[in-house]
C-alpha cells in the first residue's frame, strides 16, 4: 500500500496520507436519525483509494464494543480493545468527519471486512 503524502489541491494546503483504506480514525457520526450508529467512535475507512484520492467522502463502518455479533460483523482487536466492525452500519461521511487517525487495521482483519462487502452486495 502507498503511504507516500501529497498536499491536496484545496488552499488549506492540507497533508492527507495518499492511502487511507484500512486506516482507523476517530468520527463524528452525529446527527444519525433512528437505528443509525451514534456519536463520535473509531471508524474503518473501507472505500478503496482510487475514489479516496479524488474525493472528499470517504466511505466508513463504525467499530463498537457494545453490540451483539453476527455473520456480517467482523471481530477486532485494535490496540488492546476487542469489538466489532459494523459494516452493516457504513456510511459515506465528509472526511471532516474524521477527527484524528488512530492507525491502521491489519491486514488480514481488512481482508475478511472487504470480503463481507463482497457478499453483501454480490449481484
């Protein structure tokens, strides 16, 4: 994976890693409506970097430590902590949505949720 920087072509002059897929940050999900994952928490960028390096979305699955398991819900252990990836609950946020990067998932943890999007919208 690149982990090169590049400078965004915006007048902020912001420094964004040119690879973000797999990279775990800190969200600002709220305002949610209904069902939808609430407040800030760790998310998993899982939009793949060819839409991540032209566009100011980026699309997300919250992690949680406080939901029940299931078939599509994917276990994680991120620095110490066990829990969830929901990709159930992904959604496409502004990137700044994203507060502060945390690291990175690895890449066999990646894998399984990138599969579990594959059978969820296999046609």
């Amino acid at each position: 994976m690149r982990t090169s920087l590049r400078k965004m072509g915006n007048s902020t002059g912001m420094i964004v890693p040119r690879s973000i897929l797999g990279a775990i940050g800190v969200t600002a999900l709220d305002p949610t409506v209904g069902s939808e994952t609430q407040k800030t928490r760790p998310c998993l960028v899982v939009s793949p970097d060819e839409m991540n390096d032209h566009l100011r979305t980026a699309i997300v699955a919250p992690l949680t430590t406080g939901s029940h398991p299931a078939p599509f819900r994917v276990v994680v252990t991120f620095k110490g902590t066990s829990g969830l990836v929901l990709p159930d609950q992904m959604r496409t946020i502004d990137r700044g949505r994203l507060i502060k990067r945390m690291g990175r998932i690895d890449a066999r943890t990646l894998r399984e949720v990138l599969d579990v999007l594959g059978e969820m919208f296999a046609v």
